[in-house]
C-alpha cells in the first residue's frame, strides 16, 4: 500500500463534524456553535497535517473531542479579554495601549446603556453636533481657535491632507517618512489621502532652503512629523515649526505638525521630555495632530487642535463622516478632558499615574512581589533596576528607571511566560537572558494577588 493509500485510510477514521461536536459537548456548559466551528476547525487542520505528512494525530474520539472542547472554550471567551500587564511597557501596542480611567470606563457604559443626547440640545428641542462639548473642551485646555475628532491619528492625518491638499504637493523631509506599527507607511497614507508626496532634503540632514526651493504652485501643505518611534542622531540637522511658520504664512500654505503622541501636561519637571501637544501652535503650525489614546491616556481618538479656516475645511470633508466616532468614544474623551481640566489628570488617568508613578511606590509593589512569588519556593527571586519603557510609538529612547522582579525557573524562561499567558486573568511578564522580569509600573495594587495566583497556579 503506497502512502496516499495509508493517508486516506486514516481519513476515513475521522469522525463527521456533528458526531465530533455532539461527543465534546457532551456535560454541557459549551455552546452548539462553538463546538460545530471548533470540529471543522480541528477536523480540517487534522486532514491538512495528515496530508503534508507534518503531523501523526491521535485519532481516537477521546482526544479529538477534548480537543473540541479546549478549542469551544476558546471560541466563548469574551474578546478583547482582560490581561494583566506586567512587561512594563505602559503603552503597549498589543495590549490596547492606554487603559481607560474608570471614570472614563463608565461615561462610556452609561452612554453604551441607553439613549443619550449625542445630536440634540436638549434646551432648544434641535439637532445639535454630535463633537461641539468635547470641542470646547479641547479649546479650553489647548487654546486652540478649533478643534475636531476622529476615529484615529493616521485619520486625523489622512482627513488633513485630504481636505487641505488632495491633488497637490505635501512637503516632507526624507527624514521624517516614518513607519508605524503594523507596516503602516507614511508615503501610502498620504497617497491614499489622493495626494501627491513631495520629499525634500536627506534622510539626516534637511534645511529651510530645501523648503523654499520645493515651494510652488504645485504646494498644498507643509508636513511635519514627529519621529515618535526612532530617533535620529550624529550628523544631522532639521527646520523647526518656528523657522518653517514665517515661509508657510507667507506662501499661504498651511503647516501641519503630526505629533503622533500628545500630552497636555508639562511632562518635562518628571524627567519626560515631551512637551504640551498645545506647544507647535505656539511655535507657528496651523494645525496640530495626535493619538487619544497614548500620552493622553483617553480612548483611541484622533485629535486636531488649530486654525478655525483649517478645521473647518477638514470638518466639512465628505471624508470626516466616514471617520467620525461613535458616543463610547465621546463619552470617555469627555470625562478624560474634564479631569485633565480639573487638575485631576495624575491621580485619575492610569497612564500618568504609570509615567509619574513615585520610586518609593514602585519599590513598595515590587518588594511584596518578590516576598510572596519566593515563598512558592520553585524559583530563585531576587530585586534588579531595569527600565520600563513608554511604548506605543513615543519616547523611545526614554528609560523609565525602577525595579523588577526577576524569577529564575529551573526550567525555560518562555515556557514559564507561557504559561502564565494561559493563566485567567493572563498575565503578560517579560523574558531576558534565561529569566522572567515581572515590571511593577504598569500593575495596580489591586492586582498584585491575581498575578502571585496565576504563577502559583503552575506549580500545584
């Protein structure tokens, strides 16, 4: 018998997929929808691996069907799920970046729970703008003329060049062509904002005459964009929005300032060197762009601060209605803004509660950690200084210092990792040179005994 003769005889065994789920599901607790999807699921990854000659399954219907059932649980989780961050990356990209302040969390249920006044001013009886509370609250802690909100930072971006320079030129130094996360490419979100990139000066060293020798009729928008995820060092040399504002007033082209991460706190007394997102107004930019959800610590949001004739123009775009946010967002910006407007922002958003957060503190977490992970007694634990980082494409080259805990398995370090991202709730940790780094930053008090359990639970 050949060996396509042997695969098709162990095709034969597999089980249809109704037997397969009605046998999983057998002591109920899983729903029929999650094991019929779990049995295709298992049954055409078993033929595949049987096909390639990969894999030698078990095909006896007890495994298959524990199988199922591991694969329904899954299906059935909540999505996203909560997790426990213990890396220390406090803006870290897979993990949703910024958590919501509870405040913010429940502005956003309550707005979620029923119907609410979005589009209506309730003292005239009249459709009102859906954006024109947060607006002003955005003017009120930036002084900007105007300001506008969409969905994300590259919408703020693509609905900016789009309103303002579709079919025209956009100056760009080549040093600023950036790319973000997920391979996002500057250059293809201009091209989809239908227009055209004009890149002036080298990759390390761009000067005002490179501007002024690229401006023409052909301009319709001066781009500068904060390189928030590299720095650029050595020989080098930039414009700033300063130097640029005199030669854009003067050719009628308005200068737009992507910041992609913004703040309105004065950062820099704590040792973080990132100004108020408010500042490149001051320095000359028309416009000025950046996330919600990063150093602001609000809900994904793309935020535009600057000239009412700009903001208007984007705000009248066909485009910002595609990119509008719904009322979960509004309601949690709202409340954001209101605590940063009430002085409230350190001790109520998470994130500057992170950034901020005092060495005292940190090295009270982290003693208790490394005290109760060290009575398991499966582990060598010991205190080290290592730096957190900010994450989320801002400051990085920025080292936050503070202890960790570090844990010395007798066996692997990732396999250790694993396991504890299999822990309920998860918890994510770092690995560095054979061991486990548990980052105390970016965990809450509150979470410190679901994080001793979930490394306890491996060692039952």
């Amino acid at each position: 018998m050949d060996r396509s003769d042997g695969v098709n005889a162990r095709f034969r065994q597999l089980p249809a997929v109704d037997r397969l789920a009605e046998l999983a599901g057998q002591g109920g607790g899983l729903a029929r929808w999650s094991l019929l999807e779990a049995a295709r699921d298992l049954l055409d990854s078993t033929r595949a691996a049987m096909h390639a000659g990969t894999d030698s399954p078990d095909l006896s219907l007890e495994v298959l069907a524990e199988r199922v059932r591991a694969l329904a649980r899954r299906l059935q989780q909540p999505c996203p799920r909560r997790v426990l961050n213990a890396t220390g990356v406090v803006l870290h990209t897979n993990l949703g970046r910024a958590p919501l302040a509870q405040g913010a969390a429940r502005a956003a249920a309550t707005a979620a729970a029923g119907y609410s006044d979005l589009e209506l001013d309730l003292e005239t009886g009249e459709r009102g703008s859906r954006l024109d509370r947060v607006r002003k609250l955005l003017c009120l802690l930036s002084g900007a003329e105007d300001a506008l909100v969409v969905n994300n930072g590259a919408a703020a971006l693509v609905l900016c060049v789009d309103a303002l320079a579709a079919g025209r030129e956009v100056l760009l130094s080549r040093g600023e062509l950036v790319e973000i996360g997920g391979s996002f490419r500057l250059p293809e979100i201009l091209e989809s904002s239908r227009a055209q990139l004009r890149e002036i000066g080298t990759t390390n060293r761009t000067h005002l005459w490179d501007y002024q020798q690229a401006l023409g009729p052909e301009t319709g928008l001066i781009l500068k964009v904060h390189r928030s995820n590299f720095e650029l060092r050595g020989f080098t040399h930039e414009v700033f929005l300063r130097e640029l504002a005199p030669l854009a007033r003067e050719r009628g082209v308005p200068l737009v300032e992507d910041r992609g991460s913004g703040t309105f706190l004065d950062l820099r007394p704590h040792g973080i060197p990132e100004r108020e997102a408010w500042s490149g107004l001051r320095e000359g930019a028309d416009l000025v762009l950046f996330s919600g959800d990063k150093l602001l610590g609000g809900p994904q949001a793309g935020i535009v601060l600057g000239s009412r004739k700009w903001v208007e123009r984007m705000r009248r775009s066909p485009l910002s209605r595609a990119l509008r946010v719904d009322k979960l967002t509004l309601a949690a910006l709202a409340w954001t803004l209101r605590a940063l407007l009430e002085g409230r922002g350190q001790e109520s958003l998470p994130v500057l509660r992170m950034l901020l957060a005092s060495p005292e503190e940190l090295q009270t977490r982290a003693e208790r950690l490394a005290k109760e992970l060290a009575k398991q007694g499966w582990a060598k634990v010991s205190l080290e200084n290592q730096g957190s980082v900010v994450g989320g494409g801002a400051l990085p080259e920025l080292e936050l210092a503070g202890p960790v805990v570090r844990i010395e398995p007798d066996g692997s370090a990732s396999e250790l990792a694993r396991g504890l991202r299999g822990a309920e709730p998860p918890v994510l940790v770092r690995v560095h040179k054979d061991a486990v780094l548990v980052d105390p930053r970016t965990l809450q008090d509150s979470e410190l005994e679901a994080v001793i359990e979930a490394f306890a639970s491996l060692f039952r």
